[in-house]
C-alpha cells in the first residue's frame, strides 16, 4: 500500500511529499521529498502517527451534555456517574463502546486505553463469563476498527477503610488475588484468540479503592507479565488529606512504597502533588497521562504538565470522560492551562505535544512499537485538513502549530490502522451513522435529564 503525504510530521518536523509505503500492518519505508508515483492515494493537508487516547472511560460519554448542566462538584457528577454504571450489561456497553470508539476514530485515534472497571452484573454477582465486560469492550474496538488496550481496573474499596456500595459492588473482585485470576484468564484469552487489536493491562483504580496491602500484588502482576499499569493519582485533595491521614504519606509515595512506580506506569492526572511527588514520578519515569478537558469540566485543577516532564516523567493524553473527545484540544489545553497557571505563554513546543498525543501514549498503552511515521511501526496515520476555516491561512512551515492550536477533531479526513483505512473524508467506513449510533447507545443507558 502507497501513501503519498503533501506535508507529514516525522518526529523532527513537517516534511513535504513524502511517500509512506506499507506491507499489511506495518510502514516499510517513509521517504521525503518526492513525487507522487502512479496508484498512491493522495493524502491531502499534514499528515500525524495515529492519535492515542489513553485514558478512556466509554460509558461515560452517555453523560456529555447531561452532567454540564447545573452545578456541583467532582463527587456529584461521580454519583451521576454511577446511575449510568448501573445500567449497562454487555450488549448495552458494547454498542455504547462501539459508538464512542467509532468518534474516536473519525477524531484521529487509533488506539485507545480503556481503564475498565465495570466487571460484574449489578449487585457484584460474575457473570457466566466473568470477563464478558472487558470482552465487549474488546469487540466493540474491533467493531470501529481501533486498537485497545484494555486496562482491567483492580476497584475494591469505596474510600480509604471503607466499603464498596450501590453500584460501586459491581465493580469488586473482592481480593486483588481473584482480580488477578480473573484477569489472567482474558489475558490468557486474548493472546490465544490472536486477537491483534488488542492488548491486556492492567489499573489499580486509586488509592482510595485499592487498600495498601493489595497494590503490590497488582503492579506484581503487571510487571511479571510486562504489562502496561495505569492508575488514578492525586485527582482530588480529598485524596490526598486522607492518604496522610491513613498511611502518613501522599499516594504518589505510597505507590512507590508498593512497588507500583516506573516506565511501564501511567499516572492519570496527577494534579494536587507536591515537589517530592514530582520527583518521584520523574526519578522513576513513570507516565502521565493529563486529560485536560475532564480536569476542567470536572473543576479538578490544573496539573503541573511541564514540571512533571522536565523532572523526566513523559505526557500523553486522553479524553477520560469524554466532555468532548478531541485530542487536539487535550493537547494545546495542556500548553494553555500551563499559561493561566504562570502568566506565561510557551512552555512546550508543538512538536512535543504531538509526541504527549501520538509517540508518548502508545508506549504508555504498551503498543511502543506505534505512534510514530517510520519503517517497522504500525500503520497507522491520519491527515488533517489545512484548509478548513480553522486551519486555513498559515503557511506549512507552521502545519504542526496549525494542527496543534487550530485544529479540531472535525478537521480529521483519513485515517489508517493497521495498513486499513477506516475513515475517508471525514466519513466512518465501517460504522456508517456514528451519531445514530451514539444516541441510541445512549438513549438505551443514561437517566432521563432531571431525574
């Protein structure tokens, strides 16, 4: 298969007219500066590594529009949350999952970290499959044509010495140990199935929700087996105040105390940290993930992006809530957040916040053979117009820093995965109506507005 770029990043800027060839999933050769040769198909405006969305929650996309209304803090819009929760089955969540990862496809995204802790029927009952869950959330990435990883979420607790209710019983395996064999069995079976869309790891859901003793044995698991984990650190101060209270420490130490730290960790927000927390995220070079548009629509705060990377901990992104999904504005949010915090513009480069939206997330999904435009990576790319009424009027010496402060998820025209091609002029080809699909998904899950 032959590409042919009018202008692409490849890591150390745009080129132009570069031919992109490629052998089933994989790049075989990325060459500048020449013409288009006979049969290439055209690849209009700047072309980027497919997009990475790592931290996702799917169902919470049946809450957009319906949690923005009225007021109230982080922990009213998660009882809403949990309403939702409660409602799914498999098949519902995998039309739901279905349809959110096809916008997340025709946004750029090609692979998708999943923290996925909905694991059982309501009440905390398994079902006869035990992972039938994660399995629908597995399918329905097939289903739109995107890779995941999915990041089964140990959630055992409903605060620090505090017992999991209403929904939240859903989400328990009652041990990290019968969390670990339950995951072992999907992770077992999805490498048997040859599913090649999807990977296995795995995601201590907070501190709050996974009691000290237990958060060894889930980051064991994860490294014995290589595995990416993820976990949800330091989103709120109420966390960290009762961290202190319980275990005399913040959680990013506690983390690190549990053997829970390092390269193949993501941090997700990472928000409320102290100087000794950056460090040590740094000195480790654990990941993290910021999803700027659910830490402002949900009035968390503003994380500390650029001091965590210069301390050598990398960024990526992800859409978490699904507010809006849009990873272009995830990452110019980071670089304008970092503005309202100091009072100063131009604390990263375009370039590096391309690397947070492709290269970075797809190591920390553990996929580090993804994310960049090169021989032997996956084949996976979007475009992006330069000629729409937001990306119109700068020249392609600035195509990176149109894409990053212009663009939006609307200016996506093709994207490939894997060598397929999956959206073309702006259109999913394989879920034909993305917005019927959503609304039904939705309409089929979410509360009645003011219930």
């Amino acid at each position: 298969m032959q590409w042919h770029a009018e202008f692409a990043w490849l890591g150390d800027g745009v080129a132009a007219d570069v031919l992109i060839e490629a052998d089933g999933e994989r790049f075989t050769s990325v060459t500048r500066g020449v013409p288009a040769p006979p049969g290439a198909l055209p690849l209009t405006g700047l072309t980027l590594p497919g997009l990475a969305d790592a931290h996702s929650h799917a169902f919470h996309r049946a809450l957009r529009a319906r949690a923005q209304a009225g007021s109230g803090t982080f922990w009213t819009w998660r009882d809403r949350m949990y309403e939702v929760a409660g409602r799914l089955d498999p098949d519902t969540y995998r039309a739901l999952a279905r349809a959110v990862y096809a916008e997340m496809a025709l946004a750029g995204v090609s692979c998708v970290g999943e923290f996925h802790y909905l694991h059982h029927r309501p009440g905390g009952a398994p079902y006869g499959n035990p992972n039938a869950m994660g399995e629908a959330l597995i399918s329905a990435a097939a289903d739109a044509g995107i890779r995941i990883t999915l990041l089964d979420t140990c959630y055992l607790a409903g605060g620090i010495e505090q017992p999991l209710k209403g929904p939240q019983l859903r989400f328990n395996d009652g041990s990290a140990g019968n969390w670990a064999r339950r995951v072992d069995t999907l992770y077992e079976q999805t490498d048997k199935a040859g599913r090649l869309h999807a990977r296995v790891g795995a995601a201590i859901h907070s501190v709050r929700a996974v009691p000290r003793e237990q958060i060894s044995a889930v980051a064991g698991w994860a490294r014995d087996r290589g595995a990416p984990l993820h976990v949800h650190l330091s989103e709120q101060p109420a966390e960290n105040a009762a961290c202190q209270e319980a275990y005399g420490m913040s959680p990013t130490r506690l983390l690190a105390e549990c053997g829970a730290l390092g390269a193949r960790t993501v941090a997700v927000h990472a928000t409320h940290l102290s100087e000794e927390d950056i460090g040590l995220l740094g000195t480790t070079m654990t990941g993290v993930c910021m999803c700027p548009t659910t830490e402002r629509d949900l009035a968390d705060g503003i994380g500390p992006a650029r001091d965590l990377s210069r301390a050598g901990a990398p960024i990526c992104l992800g859409t978490d809530q699904h507010a809006v999904i849009d990873l272009f504005e995830e990452a110019r949010a980071v670089e304008l957040n970092e503005r309202l915090r100091t009072r100063e513009r131009g604390h990263w480069t375009a370039g590096e916040l391309l690397a947070a939206a492709t290269s970075n997330g797809h190591y920390g999904l553990g996929w580090p053979e993804a994310g960049r435009l090169e021989p032997g990576a996956y084949a996976d790319l979007v475009t992006v117009a330069l000629d729409s009424v937001r990306t119109a009027g700068a020249g392609p010496e600035l195509a990176a820093e149109t894409a990053v402060f212009a663009a939006t998820a609307a200016d996506v025209r093709t994207v490939v995965v894997s060598g397929r091609e999956i959206v073309r002029d702006g259109r999913h080809l394989l879920v034909a109506d993305v917005p019927g699909a959503l609304a039904e998904a939705i309409a089929a899950v979410a509360a009645e507005e003011g219930s």
